[in-house]
C-alpha cells in the first residue's frame, strides 16, 4: 500500500457497522490513501466530506493500484 493507492475496510459485521453509522465512520466506502507509516495508514474519505481517518493495514484491501 502506497499513497495514491484506493482502499476499503476489509470487514464489516452488522454490529460494527451500525456503530460506524452512529458515528459516522466510513466502514463501506472507498478511500484515497494519503500517507503510510509502518502498520498504519492514513485514508481520506470524499464521501464523508474528506474526513481523514487512520486504519491498520491489516484492515483495509486494496481496490485499485495508483501507477507511478
């Protein structure tokens, strides 16, 4: 995963994701990769009105490769 790249949340139960609507996370929508550090990855949301948020690598799929 690199900046550019478009990521989703890899999972979402039924109770996580109404606690994600509760508080306006965005467990369903595609995000923008901003930066990476280490396991962490930093993702911007356009559908959230650019909310940025901050996941675990582990947690997200890669849904499309930014080309250099």
């Amino acid at each position: 995963m690199k900046p550019g790249d478009l990521v989703k949340y890899k999972f979402v139960t039924g109770g996580s994701l109404q606690r994600a609507q509760t508080m306006g996370s965005p467990l369903v929508e595609q995000g923008l990769v901003l930066e990476v550090h280490g396991p962490m990855v930093k993702v911007i949301f356009p559908t959230k009105n650019n909310k940025i948020h901050t996941f675990m690598k582990r947690s997200l799929i890669l849904v499309s490769e930014c080309k250099e």
